[in-house]
C-alpha cells in the first residue's frame, strides 16, 4: 500500500515525530510505501490566500468558487497541487498529531483548509443524477483515513462519563467531518493517553502498539458512519424517525448506535 503520513509538532524530538518514525519505518519493513510529510519541517504555510487560486486581488473572494476555477483552469498554487497529487496517490492518510485545544494543531488545519478544496476535497458532483457526493463518497472514495494523537490527559478523563467528553466524540470533526465526509474510511484512531508524563517504559508500549495496529492497516474495519445515500437520511439529511429511534447528537451518525441510558 501506498501511505501519506502527515505529522504535525514543532519538535523533531517529541513522542509525536519519533512514534511517526517508527510507524513508518515499520511499514516499509512490510513492504509499504511510505510517503512522510513534517508540516513544521517543511514550513508549510497554513493560511488561505488569494494567491493560492491566482485570483484577482482587486476582486472579492468567494474561496470555494475560486478554488473550483483554479482546479478547473490549471491555476492552482504548486504547493497545494502537488499535496493533492501525494493524496490522489495513497491508499492510506494518516494524520498524526498532538490534541491542542481539542483539536489538531493550527498547522495541520490549515494543510485541510488549503488542500482539501472545493472541486477536490468536496463539491464533486455524481456525473449522472448532479447529487453532490460526500458522506461515504466522492473523489477520496476507497481510501482509509486514520488518526493517531496524544493528549495528556488520562484515558478515562475522555471516557463515557469523563469531563472532556468521549475521545470519539471529540474527534467527530476529522473521523466524520474530513474522512467520512470525502468518502474516505475511518479507521477507529490510536491515542496515547497520559504523554506528557510518559515513561521510557510507556513509550515503548505506544510504539508496540503502533506497529501492531499498521501491520493490520488494510484489515482493519472501519467507523460504521452512516452514508448519505444509503437510505438512513431524508431529503433534508435528517435521519428518518425509524432509523436509530431516540438517538440524537454525534453519535446517532454510527449505524450501530443504541440509546444510551
């Protein structure tokens, strides 16, 4: 398999960079093709401009539209043209990455905001009906996606009943909001809980179960997320009242979801 695997933390020498290290070069002893992207080594710029789409400045800019045309005239800035190419080219993403403010750090954003355009990421249209294809399908359609994070925190702290909130939940925005959403698979995430205090001892236990989870990365089954077009939703993309009855919120979008009591 061909892997993109994106890492997002300012020190070479973090738990972050060093467990990527050993991910990837697991892989390639599997016979993999790994493709490593150091956002912070590589200076990535995050920011959206209207330069990335070769738009007239003098113009208002509708950074959708823009996108759309840029993709369509061959006018995309290089740097996200070749992102895209990196995307188009694996079979896997894997998007590693500390949990900053319960989310990804603003580098590794603004990677998504930049790449992940529309007429690439979303906005693609089924040829035939003029359906737009998201939610289980689209142009990232038969690829995986994977999150592998640290917090500092404890495991159960990201628990059912703990104060920040289930982890799953927390991480609905990238599992369902840039996988899902592009049509990719999600792969359940690896976290490492407790990094910040993290023992020689308890680091080599997060990398043997790093490696064990990539040697198993084509097999692994997937986030059951519910499809847009798989007959759970209304026209308004609502969920028919007959489809997981008195669920509601995050995780009423898991086709083995039951009511929680």
């Amino acid at each position: 398999m061909n892997i993109l695997w994106l890492v997002a933390h300012p020190d070479a020498r973090s738990m972050t960079r060093s467990l990527a290290d050993e991910g990837a070069a697991h892989l390639t002893e599997l016979g993999h093709d790994v493709h490593m992207r150091d956002l912070y080594a590589l200076n990535w710029d995050p920011i959206v401009a209207a330069t990335d789409f070769g738009h007239d400045p003098e113009e208002r800019l509708f950074v959708a539209r823009a996108a759309k045309e840029a993709i369509d005239a061959g006018r995309l800035s290089a740097d996200i043209k070749a992102e895209q190419e990196l995307v188009l080219a694996a079979d896997v993403l894997v998007v590693h990455f500390p949990l900053w403010w319960f989310g990804m750090p603003a580098i590794l954003k603004g990677w998504f905001d930049r790449v992940f355009l529309h007429g690439f990421g979303f906005g693609i249209k089924d040829p035939e009906t003029g359906t737009t294809l998201r939610y289980g399908d689209g142009n990232l359609h038969g690829k995986r996606g994977m999150v592998v994070t640290s917090v500092g925190a404890r495991e159960a702290s990201f628990g059912p009943r703990g104060i920040h909130g289930e982890l799953e939940q927390v991480l609905f925005p990238i599992q369902h909001g840039i996988f899902h959403y592009t049509g990719m698979e999600a792969l359940p995430p690896l976290v490492v809980y407790g990094a910040d205090r993290s023992t020689e001892a308890e680091y080599a236990l997060a990398a043997a179960r790093l490696k064990e989870r990539l040697s198993v990365l084509g097999e692994l089954e997937p986030v059951p997320f519910r499809t847009q077009d798989g007959g759970d939703y209304d026209a308004d993309l609502v969920l028919h009242p007959h489809i997981a009855p008195g669920a509601t919120g995050l995780a009423a979008h898991v086709a083995d979801t039951c009511v929680r009591t």
